[in-house]
C-alpha cells in the first residue's frame, strides 16, 4: 500500500513507522517545518535542542520506553528526582514527598490527612475507570477529600487548565492522572522520578524518519495537506512550504503541485484540521455522525513562554499555580530537573498557561506577555525582574488540551472514520489517560494495526 500520513508529531511517525516496518510505503505530510508536533523542539542557540513545550516522562510511560529500547537509544532515557510545587496563600509549598503533604500549610491537618488517605485509595483500589466516568472530578474531590481541597487546591489547578469548564471535568480524567503515572513502590514512593533525553525529543524523531525514509517513504516537513478527495484511491493536495504561516485552517491554504494517489490517509492532526482537509465529496462520505463527533471536542490553546534566566527562579522543577490572581497556570523550570551544564550553563523557565479560544492573552508577543505575567513571576519569586530575562520565545499550540467533561467517553471519534482506508488518530482519542507522548506511541501503533486490518488493498500503485 501507499499511505499518506497527515501530521510528523508522535503519532504520525509512529503509525508510519510500524506501516513502513509491514512493508507498505508512507508519506507523511507536516505543517510544520520540522518535526515532532507538539513534543518538537526549537534551537535555543549554540546548536542547543529545547521542547517549545516543557517534557519530560513518567516511569509509567512504558510505550514509549519500549519504542526508545527498539530502536536502539535505551540509553537516551535517563531518569532524576523531580521536585514540585504548589504556590498558594502568596507562597511555594513543596509538595514532593508524602512529608510534604503534611507539612502542607494550606489545608488543616485534617483536610491534609484525608487528602493524602484518598489518594491512597484511589492509587491501590481504584483499578478500573467505570465508576468515574459519569462524576466530575469536583463532585468526587469534595466527597472524598472534602471542600477545603477543591477549594484550595483542584479547583484552581482545574481552573487552570480548563478554563470555566473546571466544574465540569470528569473525574475519569482525575483518575486516569492520579492512579496511572506513578508506581507506589520502592524509591519512587518517596520521590517521583521524571524522565528526559539526553538529546531531547528531537532524536527519537529523527530516528523514526530515518526508518520510514529507509522504506521508501518521505517524511516532507513544512508541507501540510490542504485537501484530501476520494475514496480509495484518495488524492492528497499539498500546500506550498510556508503556508504554517497562515495559520492551522487548511481551507486557507493554497494547493501546491499536482496531487498524490494514496491507498489509504491515516490523519493524526486536530479534529478541526482533519474536517478541513475533508473535500465536500468526501466529508459527505465520511457522514454527518462522525463530523458531529469531530465538532463536539472542544480543545484549550497552551501558551506557552520559554525565558532564558541569568539566574535561577526557584528551586523547583514543576510549580502548579494554585493562585487565581496570577495570570499563568504554571512555572517549569528546565534547569531544575536536567543539569544546566548540558546547557554550557544556561538556566530556562517556561511559563505555562492553557486559555479558552479568543482569551486575550492569546493576541499579545512575548514582549507584552512578559509585561503581563511579570507582576505574578514577582509574586512567586520577589527579587525577579525582567533584567534576568536574557532571551524569550513564545509559543501557541491551539488544540493542545482536549476537554474531557462527564460522559466524555461516549463522544470519542473511533479511529475508523466509516470510510474505508480513511482513519483519524488524535489526541481526543486518547482516553482514560491524560494526552502525552507515550500515549500517542499507543496511538500510532494502534491506528497501524486497525489500518492494516481492515483489509484495505493496494490499488494506489497499481493504477
Ligand atoms: C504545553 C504542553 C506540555 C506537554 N507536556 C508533555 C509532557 O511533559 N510529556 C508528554 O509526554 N507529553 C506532553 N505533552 C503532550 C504531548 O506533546 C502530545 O500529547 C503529543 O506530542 C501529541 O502527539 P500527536 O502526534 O498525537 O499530535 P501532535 O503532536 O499535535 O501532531 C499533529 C501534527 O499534525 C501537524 N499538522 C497540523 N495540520 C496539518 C496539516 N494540514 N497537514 C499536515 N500536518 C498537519 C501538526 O503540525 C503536528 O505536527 C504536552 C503538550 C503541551 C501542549
């Protein structure tokens, strides 16, 4: 078979790549000018790899582990404490060990107890997602831990991620944070160990083209689908190198060169990208349901803001801003969790936030959002000021946080789209589990698998 592959994030690479390895031929079409999608990374200088979003894994992300041992790069994972934060009543609490809940301020010591017990519980009990999925995580927190911790605590953090959908957010989604990521035994008990490459994500990526170019394929970054039409044979049009300057719609982009007849289109990319991308023919096809299905997720856009800092912000790695007065959601500091020598010595602090579509803050440049967040950075941290900033990149992903409200599950959009050999594999797919790299290995594998089981025949080629 020929396979057009939309979208070179972890998903896209991977279904092409177990594809490529059954003996089939993919392109895979990307809008951007390089690779990775949301896990991509930019050049901070000096030849220096940096995600445009903050990474890193959990000992539990096995899928993608195993893919790094396949490949042969084991050796790129390596694994360090994390330390973490909660900033609430004007201050950073730690919040890395059992002890620190104990210690933690904010709530009584009662609230704290029963906090840390319900956890616990859910962590050893609760092993299957069913009896979360018609409650949201509200309902559950106040039931279980009491009001103090919503308050205090989830509320904002939901808030912070999902907007004025926090009292909505499924509890299946809670779940799926809580009991999946972490192992209770042995030394990660005490502390949680993250994971990051000692290449960053840049290298895993580079590897995967290299194996779906080795089989014939291309991978043709910055070169994104502008339409696809037919149905077996389908014909997939691009747009010309530039066109991500237009924005994500796809029905702005103007068709470059003449088409490519494919078997079959696996589509990786954003509910509202793959409905554009569908030629009116098609997408009549494809069948009200299935696009009612892609309208109904909403996404947030992250924004996210990298610094390079003359100086350290805080001790911490992760911060999770639990304060609603402050403009962002949260503070990563890269240098925190891997060694700034890797860096010749450079410290960088991403300053993260997830915003509903038209929220402000989306329009202003780096410049005005440093002006914006820098009142909160001082907050957290008193001495900053913006002489620290040595240099600042800003970056918007528009569906980078899929919204999973109560009875989520019954709205996802299967990966077989109805019409033969036209399948969608996104981020919304992913579920009970909270979206992230592993997951959309899963993902790339699994819609490979469905592809090559339907039975779809070769005809591309032969005609
Ligand atoms: C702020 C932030 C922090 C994160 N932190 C972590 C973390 O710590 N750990 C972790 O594991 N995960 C993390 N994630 C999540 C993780 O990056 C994603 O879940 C994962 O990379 C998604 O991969 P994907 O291939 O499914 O989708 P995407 O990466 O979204 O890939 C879709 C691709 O399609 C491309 N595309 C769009 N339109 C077109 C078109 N018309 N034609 C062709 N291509 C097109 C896009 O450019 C993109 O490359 C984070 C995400 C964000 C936004």
């Amino acid at each position: 078979m020929r396979v057009a592959v939309l979208g070179a994030g972890v998903a896209g690479l991977v279904c092409a790549h177990r594809l490529t390895q059954a003996g089939h031929v993919c392109d895979v079409y990307e809008r951007w000018p390089g690779l990775g999608g949301q896990a991509a990374t930019v050049d901070v200088g000096d030849g220096h790899l940096l995600e445009r979003y903050y990474h890193h894994l959990f000992t539990s992300d096995r899928h993608i582990a195993a893919l790094y041992e396949e490949l042969g790069m084991g050796d790129e994972l390596q694994w360090r404490p994390s330390s973490m934060a909660f900033f609430v009543d004007g201050r950073q609490w730690p919040f890395t060990t059992p002890m620190d809940l104990l210690r933690f301020g904010p709530l009584s010591p009662v609230a704290r107890v029963r906090m840390g017990l319900a956890v616990l519980l859910l962590q050893k009990r609760a092993k299957e997602v069913g009896p979360y999925e018609q409650i949201t995580a509200r309902a559950w927190i106040e039931w279980a831990m009491g009001r103090a911790p919503w308050e205090k605590i989830w509320g904002p953090l939901l808030r912070g991620k999902f907007g004025d959908r926090a009292e909505d957010i499924s509890m299946a989604w809670l779940w799926g944070k809580l009991t999946l990521r972490r192992q209770l035994e042995g030394e990660e008990a005490r502390q949680e160990l993250l994971g990051y490459p000692a290449h960053s994500w840049q290298r895993l990526f580079e590897a995967l083209r290299d194996a779906i170019q080795a089989g014939s394929g291309r991978v043709l970054v910055d070169r994104p689908a502008a339409r696809v039409e037919g149905a077996g044979p389908y014909l997939v049009h691009a747009a010309a190198p530039g066109a991500f300057r237009t924005g994500h719609d796809p029905r702005a982009y103007a068709v470059d060169g003449p088409a490519e007849r494919y078997d079959a289109v696996v589509a990786t990319v954003p509910n509202d990208v793959f409905e554009g991308v569908l030629a009116p023919e098609l997408a009549a096809r494809v069948g009200e349901p299935y696009l009612d299905l892609l309208r109904g997720t909403e996404y947030h856009t992250a924004l996210c803001l990298l610094l390079e800092l003359d100086r350290r912000f805080s001790p911490f790695y992760w911060t999770n801003v639990a304060d609603p007065e402050l403009p962002f959601v949260g503070l990563v500091e890269h240098t925190n969790l891997v060694e700034r020598e890797r860096y010749d010595g450079r410290r960088f602090l991403y300053v993260a936030n997830y915003l509903a579509p038209g929220d402000p803050l989306l329009d202003l440049s780096a410049q005005e959002l440093v002006a914006a967040y820098e009142p909160g950075l001082r907050k957290v941290q008193p001495a900053f000021e913006t002489g620290w900033i040595r240099e600042r990149w800003l970056f918007r992903e528009p569906a980078a946080q899929p919204i999973v409200t109560v009875g989520y599950h019954e709205r996802i959009p299967p990966l077989q789209t109805g019409v033969p050999g036209l399948l969608l594999a996104n981020t919304t797919q992913i579920y009970p589990e909270d979206r992230g790299t592993n997951y959309s290995v899963r993902l790339g594998e699994d819609a490979a698998r469905e592809l090559l089981a339907s039975g779809v025949q070769a005809r591309a080629t032969a005609a």
